[in-house]
C-alpha cells in the first residue's frame, strides 16, 4: 500500500479494529513531516471488535489521521461464543495452547484495509516497533530515520 500523505486521510468507520487516535500511546516519532505514534494493546474503534492488537502504529501530518500499520491476532476467548463452539475447539483448529491465534500484519488507509501476512519477526517490543515504523515510512515513501518525540505535550 503506497499513499499519498496530502490527499489520504483515515475513515474512521471503515473498520471495526481501527485504533482509537490518543488510546495507549507509549511513544512518539516524527519523519519528515509525518508524526508517528506507537500504542501498546490500544482501544479500536469498536468495542465489539474479536482481535487483540499488541502493537500499532498509527501516522499523522498537522494532526490529520493518515494510516495505522498494526499487529493483530484473533481472540479466540471472545470469538468462542460468538461463532458457538468452545475455547478448545478453536485452540485446535488454530493450532494453539493460548487465547490468541497467530500475529498478523495489518495496514489501514483511504478506506482500505491491507494484509502482509502472518509476523515472523523477533517477538521482542522494540523489534516489533522498528517494523512497524518501516511499514509506515514505505508506505508514505519517506526516507528520514524516525527520531523520538520526547515530552510531546
């Protein structure tokens, strides 16, 4: 997914699992012109949405809602009841011992939603967030190395 930083700008109800602006932000970036904000296990738009999202990184240019790169995975305690069968049974048909299924990359922007698949990178948080950064610096083409923002308010 490659965007256009002054045209592109998020909807807000195109996506249940879109994450909340200002929910559980750790740490800011900025490149270029655009902000970047990583946000640990955040709020998405709807409460009703079955994922869980460790991380994300949402983008901004002058406070406009540009895109999110985030890594999801399905819940399965939540989907369970939803879809009628037990815990256990979706533990099995997704091949895990723990509540959630495997980590995926996501990407959202201009109404769309993109998947790179299953997250085979270093299961470590600053590893994760580096990934994630690149993702967004790709999309938007930018070829200044993020700095973090310090004391941003």
């Amino acid at each position: 997914m490659i965007l256009d930083r002054n045209s592109t700008e998020m909807d807000m109800d195109a996506f249940q699992t879109i994450v909340r602006p200002d929910s559980a932000v750790i740490k800011r970036y900025k490149a270029g012109d655009i902000e970047m904000r990583i946000h640990r296990r955040p709020q998405l738009s709807s409460e009703s949405a079955v994922i869980d999202v460790p991380l994300a990184v949402t983008a901004y240019i002058g406070g406009r809602y540009l895109f999110e790169a985030a890594l999801e995975r399905d819940d399965l305690r939540a989907m369970a009841p939803l879809m009628g069968v037990s815990l256990k049974e979706l533990q099995a048909d997704y091949g895990v011992r723990g509540f959630y299924g495997p980590m995926h990359v996501s990407m959202y922007g201009e109404g769309s939603k993109e998947s790179l698949g299953e997250y085979h990178g270093i299961d470590k948080e600053e590893s994760m967030i580096e990934f994630l950064l690149s993702v967004v610096l790709d999309t938007f083409d930018e070829i200044a190395e993020p700095e973090e923002i310090q004391n941003p308010r």
